[in-house]
C-alpha cells in the first residue's frame, strides 16, 4: 500500500518543470523581484502565426481598423480557430499587448548588467526606453496607437501583472531615486514628478521622432544621429538631476 501512495506524487512532479521552464524563459529582475515573462506562442503552431499575425497588424493598422478576418488571413487560418485559441479580438489584442508592454518593460526596468549606480540607473531609464523602441519599430507603432486611443487595453492587459509590470517598475525606480538622494548623488525633487518626468522624455522622443525627423530633415534612423540623440539628453538629464563631485564638495 505504501509504493502505489507514492507513484502519483511521482506523476505530479513530471509537470512541475515543464511550467517553471516556461514561466521563466524570458525572466525579469524589477527591485530583485524576479518575474516570469512568457514567451509568445509557438510560431510554427496555429496560434502562435496567429499571434504573430495581430502582432503585425495590430501595429501597422491599430486595434480598431484591424479585423479577425484579416488576421486569420494573415494567419493562414479560418476564423475558427483564431477564435478558438483566444476568443475575440478585444483578448487577442489584449495578449499582445501584454507580451510587448512586459516585454518593454523588462528591458527597461530588468537586470542590471553593467552593475550600474542608482543614479546612473535613474538617467538609463529614458534611454533604455528610447532604445527598444527605437530598436523595436512595430512596438513602437503599436505603443503609439494604444496610448493615441487612450491606452484603455494596454491598462487591461498588465492588471494582472502585479508587481511584474508597472507597479514593479514603479518600486524599482522609487528604491533607486531614494538611494541617489540619500546619498547625495541626485537632487532631491517630488520623486512621482521625477519617474513622470523621465518617462515622459523618453517616450515622447521616440513618439515625436516622425515629425521632428521631418522638420528637421535628419533620419532618426541613421546611427550618428540616434547616438547624438543618446548622448544629448543623457548630458542634459545628468546636469539637471544628479549632484556633481564639486558641487557637492562646495556645499
């Protein structure tokens, strides 16, 4: 009676790695949490080309001038089966999102590599965001249409997330900033000004960039200028926000 207990504990163990692995595949540090980000379907299955499919099309058209049909076009599949794998279009769009935003996020709020100060992590923040944007034209794209309508699903899509998405970014940024003051390394200013402030210069830069790109007549693509860029506002966000050796010294 003994053995035969123990084989199905045994049985139970065989799913236990198979969901750590996928659950961790592309994993994320925010504040020393470390979250699971999913990768995205399978692309050689049904759902993943449907998947990637919305994917494309969601932000080359947006949410709304994007139909099931056309994705299940797009697809090489009926409509069946897109809605079989995930319902409707609002949950389709929705899984997208969620997959870009946690995706975007973990690069600009994730490990830190370089071993970075917390005042050398306030001033990456814009600039990693900048980056995969701009390293990341469909994100973009889909990003800019989302929050041109009023970033409705993209709030519904990292709900779930808890401390994984925004709230976690969130907290990495505030243990950061209050280090930097602490030690006097960063000016001390209202800390929810300071996180809106710096997103909001990274974002706009790269949501801007078509129209200053035109005006100006200079490719934001082309490597000089998007290092110019790189190098331009991490010199004025340095001066502005962080506490110089000498400066410091005088006071």
């Amino acid at each position: 009676m003994a053995t035969s207990k123990r084989k199905p504990a045994a049985k139970k163990m065989v799913k236990s790695p198979k969901n750590t692995k996928n659950h961790n595949q592309r994993p994320i540090s925010l504040n020393g949490r470390h979250g699971g980000l999913a990768a995205p379907p399978d692309a050689s299955t049904p759902r993943g080309r449907i998947f990637m499919a919305a994917s494309k099309l969601f932000s080359e058209y947006g949410f709304k001038s994007t139909t099931t049909r056309a994705i299940a076009e797009e697809a090489g599949v009926n409509q069946v089966m897109l809605h079989y794998h995930y319902g409707n279009k609002v949950n389709l769009y929705e899984e997208v999102l969620k997959y870009e935003g946690m995706t975007m996020l973990s690069v600009i709020f994730g490990d830190n590599p370089d071993h970075k100060s917390p005042e050398e992590m306030l001033i990456d923040s814009p600039i990693r965001l900048m980056t995969v944007m701009h390293d990341n034209p469909q994100w973009a794209s889909l990003l800019r249409r989302e929050i041109a309508d009023g970033a409705v699903h993209l709030r519904n899509a990292l709900r779930s997330v808890a401390e994984h998405g925004p709230l976690g970014a969130n907290l990495h940024f505030h243990d950061a900033y209050l280090e930097a003051v602490r030690t006097g390394k960063a000016v001390d200013l209202p800390i929810e000004a300071v996180r809106e402030c710096l997103l909001a210069i990274g974002y706009s830069a790269i949501y801007l960039a078509p129209l200053i790109s035109m005006i100006n007549e200079r490719d934001f693509h082309d490597d000089q200028v998007w290092e110019e860029w790189k190098l331009t506002l991490s010199t004025i966000l340095k001066k502005g926000l962080l506490i110089s050796v000498d400066k410091s010294r005088s006071n």
